[in-house]
C-alpha cells in the first residue's frame, strides 16, 4: 500500500461508526469525490480541479459540433489513463464490504471513474448519478461502445465515432454539464434513500443536487444519517454521525469492530 496517512480517527469514533454499521439493517451508501482522492483521482469539481482551468464542453456544444466531440472524446481519454491507474483504496473496500453484504441494500455515487466496481461491487448495485467516464453508448439507441473501441475508430476514420446500429452520435456515459441527469437513476437513487435505516455519506460535500437532497430523503424516512466528509456539509445538523477524516482509515478500523469483519474479499 501507498498509503502513509497519520491516523487522524479516534478509537471512540471507530467503535461508533462500527455500533452504527452493526445496529443497522439495510445501509444505503452514497460516495462523493472524496473517496477517490484517496486513490489520488482529482476532484475535478474543486476550486483548483480541473473545471477551474479547462472550460468543461456542454451537452448542446457535443451535439451540434464536430470539434467539441473530438475534444470531449480527447479528454475522456486522458481521464481514463488516470482512472486505469488508480488504484483502490481501503475506502472503496470497504464500501465493497458493506454493499456485498447482506445489510447492503445498494451504492449511490457522484463519481464517473468506475472504481467502486473495480473494489468488486456489481453494477446492479451502483446507481452512478452522474454517469460512468469509462464507458460509452449510443446516445440515441444506447448501445454500448467501449472507450478502446471508439479510440479505435477515432485513430481510423480522423472522426467522432457514430453508433454502429442507428448512426446516432456516440458519447462516453458521463453526464455532460447541460446534460439532464436520466430520470431512472434519479428514481432508483430515491428509492434507495427511501428504504434504507443508514444512509451513509462518504467523500461528499453535499452541495450539488440530488446529492444534497437525498441524505433528507433517508431522514424523512426513519434512517439514521452519518456523513465522512473532511470538510463541513450543509447538512452537518442533521447528521447523527459526523466523522471530519479520511474515509479509508476510519471505515477499514470501524469494519474490523463491526459484526462484518473487516473481510477485504474483493480484489
Ligand atoms: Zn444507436
């Protein structure tokens, strides 16, 4: 591991976070650019990220111009080259520990670079609100491209690939600004916030819809709210758990205490 951070979680806040872990029954996690810093991904969002210093291409701009495609196709696979190499971290592990359980009910994310997966969470568990930067699909029929194939086709013909059965224009599964959020993800991320006793926020600041609505949602509904954010949230006051340190450290030692273990039985 390359990770050398100074433990900055208290005993007595391990053996909380586990009590909530343990006295839960169905844990909805929901994860933000936090967890990935952790992997040494930029949170491209932040003051000084990556949107503060390239103009980000709309979702009208990829429609209606030829160059913007090639641009946008030319960043997303310089995104990928940096998600290929991250590696995952006791966060997305333990996440995995969680979700794969049977206290698990399901994964909300805000990030696109495919890690959680990678830690061994099936994507029929993983509600990826703003989309996946290492996949692509027709934006018209939806059928898949992978990101090697459209570079492929990108290298050959000079052009934006186009979908093989309709024609249609092909697009990694990010959601562009300008994009809207699909409507199914926004459903299924509902849901789970609605059926779940622990709604469990990890790397996230909370700020930007759905994400800051849906911790209320869970509240409304009877869960129980704990937030792992090293900066502070607008929804701080409700939170029944608030733990200001890096994701990893904390939910690896507070996994050890739980009932799950701390069974890293993933890659
Ligand atoms: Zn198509």
């Amino acid at each position: 591991m390359m990770s050398n951070k100074v433990e900055d979680v208290s005993e007595e806040d391990v053996q909380r976070l586990a009590e909530f872990i343990d006295t839960a029954a169905r844990i909805v996690v929901f994860t933000g650019a936090g967890i990935s810093t952790e992997s040494g991904i930029a949170d491209f969002r932040s003051p000084g990220g990556i949107w503060s210093q390239i103009k980000p291409i709309q979702f009208d701009e990829f429609l209606s111009r030829e160059d913007m495609r090639m641009e946008d196709w030319r960043r997303r696979f310089v995104f990928q080259a940096e998600f290929d190499a991250a590696p995952i971290n006791d966060g997305h592990r333990g996440v995995a520990t969680i979700i794969n359980s049977t206290k698990g009910l399901g994964l909300i994310t805000q990030n696109i670079d495919g890690l959680h997966q990678r830690a061994g969470i099936a994507d029929s568990d993983v509600v990826e609100i703003h989309g996946n930067g290492v996949r692509a699909a027709c934006l018209d029929c939806q059928s898949p491209m992978s990101l090697a194939e459209a570079k492929t086709i990108i290298e050959q013909t000079g052009q934006s690939p186009r979908c093989g059965r309709c024609g249609g224009l092909v697009k990694s599964k990010i959601i562009s600004f300008g994009q809207p959020m699909p409507q199914d993800k926004m459903v299924d991320a509902e849901r789970l916030a609605m059926s779940c006793d622990l709604f469990l926020v990890l790397g996230s600041s909370l700020v930007v819809q759905p994400a800051a609505s849906l911790p209320l949602v869970a509240k409304n509904n009877g869960s129980r709210l704990a937030i792992i954010n090293k900066q502070s949230t607008p929804l701080d006051a409700i939170a029944d758990f608030l733990l200001p340190s890096s994701i990893g450290t904390s939910l690896q030692k507070a996994l050890e205490k739980s009932a799950l273990g701390g069974s890293s039985a993933n890659i």
